[in-house]
C-alpha cells in the first residue's frame, strides 16, 4: 500500500475528513459510556443501601431475642433479587446469627467489618447497623450484590455507541465525498494544466478559475506566470538565434586565434630550443670562466706568497703591502667568481618542495659560525618550531646569507645579538632575521638586493654584494618576497615569506 504523501488529494481529503470526524465520535462516545457506567454504579449503590436499611429496621426484633429462625426467614426473602450474592446478619457479640443463602458461610466475611458501602473485586457490599430508635446497637447487617447489571449497562452502552459511530462515519463520509470535490476540484485543474504545459511545452495553456477564494488567486498566479514565462520563452528564442549567430562568428574567430596560437607555439618552441642552447652555452661559458680565472689568480696569489714567505726580508714595508694587497685582491676576487656562479645555479635549479625546519637549520649555521669565529661572542635568539614548505638547499643558503650578513655587521657592536622568528604581516607569516649591527639608510633600500650593490665600503666591512642578490632570486623562485628595514647604527631587520 503506497505511503499518506502519495494519495490522490481527493483520498487525502476525504480521509483527514473522516479521521477528525471519527476522533470526534469516539471521544464523544467514550464520554457517554463512562457517563453511563459511572452513574449506573452510583443508583445500585443507592437501591443497595435503601435495602439494606430497610432490612436492617425490620431485624431488630430478630437480633434483639436473637431468634434464628426469624432471621433466617428475613434474609430469605432476598431470593426475590436475581443480583443479591449474600447475607448476613452478625449480633452484637459479632457472631453470625443467620445467613443466605443458608450454605454461604465462604461468601460471607467471618467477623463484620466497618459500616459503609464498597465495590469489592465484582461484588458490591454493603455493612448496615441494626438498632432500634435511639437505642444501643445491636448488631450489624451484611449484604453483597453482584454487579451484572454495571456489565450489562456498559456492553449495552458501548453497542449503542458503535452502532451511533458507524452510523456518523458513514454519514461523514458521504459528506466528504460530496464536498471535498470543492477544494480538489481546483487543484486538480491547476494540475492538469501544469501537466500539459511541462508535456507539450505549450505554455499558452491556462487553467480554469472556479471562484475567488486562496485556489483562485493561486489560479490567477498560476496564468500570470504562464504567461510571463511564454514572453521569456519568446525572448529567449530570439536570443537563441542571435546567440547562434554569435557563436558562428565566435568559431570563425576562435580558428582564427587558434592559427595564431599555432604560430607563436611554434615561434615559443624556437625560442625555448634557442634558450636551451643558450643556457648551456652559459654553462660551458661559466665553467671555462671559474676555471681558466682561477688558474692565474692561484698563480698570482702562490707567487705573491712566496715572495712575502722568501724574499719579504729584502723587501721594505711598503713593497710586503703591496704583495698582501694583490694577495688579497685575487682572494676577493675568487670569492667573487664563486658568489656569481652560485647566484647562475640558483636561477636554473630545480625547485623540490618538501618540509624544512628552519629553526633547526638555522641553529645548525648560528654552530658553524661560532666554531669558525671562536673569539667572538654574538647571542643568538632563535625562535623553535619555524617550519615552511621549500627547496631544503636552497632555503639553507637564504638562510646562510642572512645570518652571515647579520654576524659581519655586528663585529663592531660591544654586544652582538642577532635573532630569527616570524612575525604577521599582511594576513600572513613572515620570517625575519633582525641584528643590531651597522644598519643602513632606509632612502638606499631598493640597492640592497642588486648584483654588485653595496651600502658599505670593502674597506669597513667585506663582501661582494652578490649574496642579497642571490636571497631574492631563492624567495622569487619561492613565489614570496623579501624586504628590508632598518636606520643607521641601530641595525637591519630582513623579512621573507614563502
């Protein structure tokens, strides 16, 4: 059997109908029946106690002689009651005097109980005492009905409301049936109609209105969006045509475009092979460069020391100062050989992401840095945990340029700190290395990360001025940046983002 929500709205409305109306009639019929039973139990528990008294005033004589016999002959006439179970009548000394029937001495209690009248189990009960006028007591009349007729009083009641509740449902749902037909009509319109606009896709259909109720106006904003939708029906037709043509002109120009694309691929394509062999001539261009530059100048700088180890005797002091000039001049110049092949492999390096703790790696150069500089005391304050997503190596010689620089422009403070964290910046995590060395002028700050661009003199602090260069180049490749602040002889902070 399909479930309530799938019912035709005819059924639905009819069966909400008869289930209030049924409600209705079994809360009503219930209400009867227990009106009957209640005040069926009420009229024998009054006849029973009107017996009872009237018996009780005619056994006075019989208790106060105590004769048996005319007890006996009392009760007796209870025969006449088909509903009268037992009784009894007790002395004043509580002993039964006489009984009915005169075997019922299991139906009876064996000691009188208190005065009144009870329902007990099936039986109804009455304790009754028997005295005369205003005289003492002289015992005490028991008497038990059955409650057959309480049964019979609620089986007839509820027959009665059977048969009156069968009778309303049907009437009910004759009623339904005949009404119901004046809401589901309309809806029911309203749902052909929408039927035959989403088959035929004719949306010039309307739907009949059958008065001015809630379902006609629902009939009337049913029409009206019909017929706002067959004007944009309408409307998108004609964009359909014109978006057709659109597209007709747009595929002649995508072909078009795609001959052009085609070309300049293929002009892309020389150019990335020019590039190619461009690149490794540079390479075979650098190795020739480092190798045949550093034969003369290891030449230069062995024979320079051995004129100063051999021959510095007979030289004067101006002619040693010469030779540890050029000795020192071809040093910086090897250094510099080195610096700028470095910064051309950086540029061609294959990025491999992976995960770099930072703050162990740059714990690791703070080490190396103290061990080759033991006479110099710099605190380092290195925030634990930095971690970022890079290239290890290459992130190890950003690492190694900044704390390098942050160690040399600190030589000349009494107390060397250099520190590496992160900050916020931007909505985002920034690292930086802070100093409080030499500084610089903020005006001279785009200089700082040029090839060959120096804001200190070699003569007060060494260096190429290739290793900021080679820093940004590691960070653009990173897709981040780099920046710098800092004031003169109150330090330089660098910060970087990956």
């Amino acid at each position: 059997m399909s479930p309530l929500r799938d019912w035709p709205i005819k059924r639905k409305l009819t069966a909400i109908l008869l289930l209030i109306s049924g409600l209705v009639l079994l809360l009503t019929s219930a209400a009867f029946v227990t009106y009957e039973v209640v005040t069926f139990r009420q009229t024998i528990m009054i006849h029973l106690a009107t017996r009872s008294r009237i018996l009780a005033a005619n056994s006075t004589a019989a208790l106060a002689f105590a004769n048996e016999r005319d007890a006996t002959e009392l009760l007796g006439a209870l025969q006449y009651d088909p509903h009268m179970v037992a009784a009894a009548l007790y002395g004043r000394d509580g002993r039964v005097l006489a009984t009915y029937p005169a075997a019922a001495a299991d139906l009876i209690p064996a000691v009188p109980q208190p005065d009144g009248y009870r329902f007990e189990g099936s039986r109804l009960v009455a304790f009754t005492p028997v005295a005369q006028g205003g005289n003492e007591r002289l015992g005490t009349l028991y008497i038990a009905s059955d409650t057959k007729a309480v049964s019979d009083a609620l089986r007839l009641s509820g027959v009665i409301a059977i048969v009156v509740l069968a009778i309303a449902l049907l009437a009910a749902y004759a009623l339904a049936t005949a009404l119901q037909g004046r809401i589901s009509g309309p809806i029911l319109a309203l749902a052909e109609t929408a039927t035959v606009v989403s088959t035929r896709q004719d949306y010039a259909v309307r739907a009949p209105k059958f008065g001015e109720d809630e379902l006609g106006g629902l009939t009337d904003a049913f029409n009206q969006m019909l017929a706002r939708i067959e004007d944009q029906n309408r409307a998108l037709r004609a964009s359909q045509d014109e978006l057709q043509r659109y597209a007709t002109e747009l595929e002649q120009r995508v072909e078009e475009r795609t001959h052009e694309l085609q070309e300049r691929h293929e002009a892309l394509r020389r150019n990335a092979a020019e590039l190619l062999a461009a690149n490794t001539e540079l390479d075979a261009f650098a190795y020739s460069v480092s190798h045949d530059l550093r034969a003369p100048l290891r030449s230069i700088d062995g024979f320079s020391q051995v004129l100063l180890e051999d021959y510095g005797a007979k030289l004067d002091e101006a002619g040693q100062d010469s030779l540890r000039r050029v000795r020192a001049a071809t040093q910086r110049m090897g250094t510099l050989i080195d610096d700028l092949l470095k910064l051309a492999r950086v540029t061609r390096t294959e990025i491999r992401a992976e995960a770099v703790d930072l703050s162990h790696m740059a714990r690791e150069i703070a080490a190396e840095l103290q061990r080759a500089t033991p006479d110099r005391q710099v605190e380092f304050a290195i925030a634990p945990g930095l971690k970022a997503e890079g290239d290890a190596r290459l992130l190890r010689v950003v690492l190694e340029n900044l704390l390098r620089n942050s160690w040399k422009y600190t030589a000349k403070q009494p107390e060397s700190r250099v520190e590496f964290g992160s900050v916020e910046a931007n909505g985002g995590r920034a690292f930086m290395v802070r100093d409080n060395g030499a500084g610089f002028d903020m005006k001279y700050a785009d200089k700082l990360f040029g090839v060959f661009q120096r804001l200190h003199s070699a003569a007060e602090f060494e260096g190429t001025g290739v290793g900021l260069a080679t820093v940004r180049r590691i960070i653009n490749r990173h897709g981040g940046r780099i920046w710098a602040e800092g004031a003169v002889g109150q330090g330089a902070t660098f910060y970087f983002t990956l």
